[in-house]
C-alpha cells in the first residue's frame, strides 16, 4: 500500500484592533500565505511608529513568501548562515525599493516578521520581532519561537535590519514527527498562546489543535474563515492590539467531503474534480514507482486524461 | 459573514484573559517649609485631581501604578504602588528642610522592587516615569542619587520629568538629579495643568505596543515659558 498523497497547506487571516478602530487606522497585521509542494505563510505587525506600517508589513510578507517559493530547496540546502542572509537581502531590498518608490523613510515602513515554509521532508522558520511561531509536534502545540521584546512592553526589533548579524532566529529541520505550524502576531499571541495568569509560562489554546485537525476534514477556507471570524470575535476582546494568524499544515486527500476536495484539487468543476480525484487515487494506490499507463489503467481513464490531470497534480503541489 | 462550523469557532475558554501591561509611576514631591499655604493644598489639589483622571481614562486605569514619595523634613513614601482608583486622597504637610538625594533614591528603589514583583510575576511593563517637583535646592548629599538616575536615564530605563515650581528652585542641581533632562518650571502655581498633562501623557503611554513612538500631548499651558 502507498502512502497517501499530501499537500501543503497554508491559511490565515488578520482582525483590526479596537485600538486601531476606535482612532479610525488601519489594521497593521499582515497576512500572505501560499499552499503547494512547499507551503509558505508570512505574517508582519507594522510598527506603531512607522508612518506607512502596514504597507511595510505588505512588502515583507510578499518578498519573504516569494523567496521561499522559489528558493526553498536552495535556502535549506545551503545552511543557516546563507538562509539568513538572503532572506534578509530580499526583505530589505523589497524596503528599500518601496521607500524609494513612495519616497518614505526605511523606518516607515518597519515590521515584524513571522515565517515558515514547509516541503515533504523539511522546514524552514523565521523570527524577528514579536509574536510568536507554534509547532504542532507527535500531536502537542509545542512553542517553536517565542516573543522577542526588550525589557519594556513596548519594545522589539524590526525589518529591514541593515545588521549582519541581525536578530532573524532561523529554525530548521526535518517535518518527521511536525505535522503543523501556527504563525502569531503580539496581538493574537495575547489570547491564543497567553501567558498563564500570574506566570511567565505560555500556554496554547485549544482551539489551535482544532484549527489544524481542520484542515484534514474542512475546506481550507472554511478554515481560514472560521479563524477570521474568531479573530473579529472573542479573540479581539481580549487585547486592543491588531490580531493576525496562519496556520500551516500538510494534508492528506480523501477526508472531508466534495468542497474540500475541490479546493484540494485546483478549484475545477464538479467533473473534472472527480476525474482528478481517480488519478489522484490511482497514483497513489500505484505507490513510488507507478507509471502513466499503471494510473491509466488503474483510474479507468485514458493516458491523455492522466498525463493532463497529473501535471496540474503537480503543479498544486501534491507529492 | 457565515457562522463558522462549531468545532473550528473560538470559545471564550479557548482563550487566555491578557494580563495588563503596568506603567509604574512615582511622583516625587517637594513639600519642605517652602512650599506651605498656597503651593500646598494647589499640588495637593492637582494630586488629588490627577488620581480623577487617570481613573476616568480606559487606558491609562489598568496600567498606571502610582506611588508618591514626600520630600519634607524626611523622605517618606506616603502612597505605595496602587491604581489610581485606590484612594485619591493623599495627606501632604509642608515643613522642614528638603533631602531631596534621599527622596530621590527612594523612588528609584520603589520603582526597581515593583518590576522585579511585574517580573516575578510574569508580568510585562513600560518603562518606568519619575516625577520630581521641587520649589527649592537638595540639602543632603545627591551624588550617589544623580548617579543612579544618570545610568538608568542612559540605558533607557527610567522616563524622567523634573518640574521646578516657583522662583528659588535650583535648576541646575534638578537637572543633575534627573539624569541631565532638562528641568520644565511651572507656570505659577498651574499643579492642576501639569498633573492632566501627565495622566494624558500616562495615557497615550498605556496604549502603546511594540514600535510605537509615544508623542505626548503637545499641550503644555503648565510650563512658563
């Protein structure tokens, strides 16, 4: 018996905080996420005293989701050291074209910056600043990477760094055992991975299990949605601060029902989802070495069919 | 937007309550022999009206501590660490001479055991403030007080603001024991206007978050210019 195909799986959403509301700004958590072979989410708290923060948080995520999409491979290969600075180089220079174009100061557009990308076989995580990133470890949310502040609660450090040896804590390793990530700004961090009262140890929230046992029944954007909506609910009563949020997982096909197999599948037709669905099944009961003709035959469909099926298969991101 | 199916809402026990973020503040007042009638019961009035407004402010009632130390005859800390919600009521008595080194030390000291109580506690803070108003000239021996303000203020640890009041305040000597920040004078006896600018300043403070710059109110009628 083959294993079962997976894909990566990223989703987040971000709420305006009441603070933030009630002065009439904007919210300053930014969220990007990209599912596929390698599944990648970013999240940026623009700073309060940056005058174009949440533009600064945009430009941070796209560049860091952009170059571990195209460079995961490349990034993890090449150790720490490299990872570090290139993911910096890309950061800073997206801030420093921004600047220039809008004709703003770096500071301007100062944020956090939460990340993680994950293939088959390996993760690659990064931190600079606030908020904190969570791993979902032989089934226990474990904290990966905790809040960096200063002494003072108003206090952490930013992109772009223009520092060599800059404050990004990278973390990298095998997924053998990890199978989720959660990605949380200060403001989400308040409620979702608060401290416990009258102690400085963090504790997870258990709706963040749910969120990740989710994504094995649920359409990714239900899931997305449901974490909007409890973002915009209980979890902005108990902070002021914006919240932002990603939950990354890798998921296997054949649970949950037609919309989730749906989005899994590319977003097609009724049709052509349960076309795919054959090839998907065929390809993965053939286990490693399976052919086009093997799947074919298997599927009940003809090769043309397979190969056009399987290349969009592969170009979603399912191994 | 669409009721999320019930497994994946958020439950209020899903969540922790988040702890306030504490602002401690001492306020440091002079209330040697100079300062009796008039000036008295005006800071006093201004004291009593700050506590109103820090406690009428949302943001500024949870997480602004304040302790007053008293620099008449003796340093005495004659209000501990409490919301301002917890008896406004401060009984000052203006008399004797204005060891204002002592006071001084004394509040640093107060402010340094209540963040290790916040630390011990888990508990996050802004960086501290000292309040110092005086209408006179230290008379004991300010070295060592200069000099632990100094490196506080150097190392961004300590937010000062020294207020001189009326015309015999030592500028200089004020302006050594806050660390080299430039003392502002009162305008007359304008308590009252300095303490709302305070506890507006407190307030914009309470609600500041990581990477904030905190611009304090721009209002300053309390300063003689």
């Amino acid at each position: 018996m083959a294993p079962p195909l997976h894909v990566g799986v990223a989703v987040g959403a971000t709420a305006r905080g009441r603070s933030h509301e009630r002065r009439g700004a904007l919210c300053e958590d930014v969220v990007r996420t990209a599912g596929g072979p390698v599944a990648v989410a970013a999240l940026a708290d623009g700073a309060g005293s940056a005058r174009h923060a949440r533009r600064g948080a945009e430009v941070a995520t796209i560049a860091v989701v952009d170059l571990l999409r195209a460079r995961f491979v490349d990034l993890v290969a090449g150790g720490p050291r490299f990872a570090r600075d290139a993911i910096l180089s890309a950061v800073d220079a997206a801030i420093d074209e921004e600047a220039a174009r809008i004709g703003a100061a770096l500071r301007d557009l100062a944020s956090t910056l939460l990340f993680v990308a994950v293939d088959r076989d390996r993760f690659l995580a990064g931190h600079l600043g606030d908020g904190l990133i969570g791993v979902r470890r032989a089934g226990r949310a474990e904290l990966l990477s905790a809040p960096a502040n200063g002494e003072h609660a108003n206090e952490t450090v930013f992109v772009p760094t223009r520092s060599g040896d800059s404050d990004l804590r990278l973390y990298a390793g095998a997924t053998t055992g990890v199978d989720g990530f959660v990605l949380l700004t200060d403001g989400a961090a308040d409620g979702l991975w608060g401290l416990r009262p009258g102690s400085t140890a963090r504790e997870p929230s258990p709706v963040l299990e749910r969120w990740w046992a989710g994504l094995d029944t649920a359409p990714p954007s239900e899931v997305a949605a449901a974490i909007e909506a409890g973002l915009r609910g209980p979890v902005r009563e108990v902070t002021r601060d914006d919240c932002g949020v990603a939950v990354v997982r890798r998921v296997a096909f054949g649970c949950g029902g037609a919309a989730r197999s749906r989005e899994l599948l590319g977003r097609c037709g009724r049709r052509a989802t349960r076309t795919r669905s054959r090839v998907l099944r065929a390809w993965s009961a053939g286990g490693p070495d399976t052919t086009i003709q093997a799947t074919a035959r298997r599927a009940g469909l003809t090769v043309t069919a397979v190969v056009k099926h399987l290349a969009k298969l592969e170009r979603l991101g399912w191994t | 937007m669409p009721t999320p199916r019930p497994d994946l809402a958020v439950r209020p026990t899903d969540l922790t309550p988040s702890p306030t973020t504490f602002l401690p503040v001492v306020v440091v007042v002079d209330t040697s022999g100079s300062m009796e009638g008039a000036p008295i019961r005006e800071l006093a009035a201004g004291i009593e009206q700050f506590f109103r407004d820090v406690d009428a402010d949302e943001d500024a009632r949870e997480a602004c501590e304040i302790a007053i130390v008293e620099v008449g005859g003796e340093a005495r800390v004659v209000r501990g660490f409490a919301p301002a919600r917890d008896g406004a009521r401060v009984c000052l008595d203006a008399g004797g001479v204005t060891p204002m080194g002592e006071g001084v030390t004394l509040a640093v000291e107060l402010l340094e055991r209540r963040k290790r109580d916040y630390s011990a506690s888990g508990l996050r803070y802004f960086q501290p403030w000292l309040v110092i108003l005086t209408d006179g000239k230290p008379t004991d021996p300010t070295t060592a007080a200069e000099a632990r303000v100094a490196e506080l203020v150097k190392a961004r640890k300590l937010t000062v603001f020294p207020v001189a009041t009326g015309p015999d305040a030592d500028l200089a000597r004020l302006e050594a024991l806050a660390g080299g920040v430039k003392p502002a004078r009162l305008a007359g006896l304008a308590f009252r206007e300095l303490f709302r600018w305070l506890s507006a300043s407190m307030s914009v403070v309470s609600r500041s978050r990581a990477g904030t710059g905190v611009a304090l109110p721009s209002s300053f009628a309390w300063i003689e210019t």
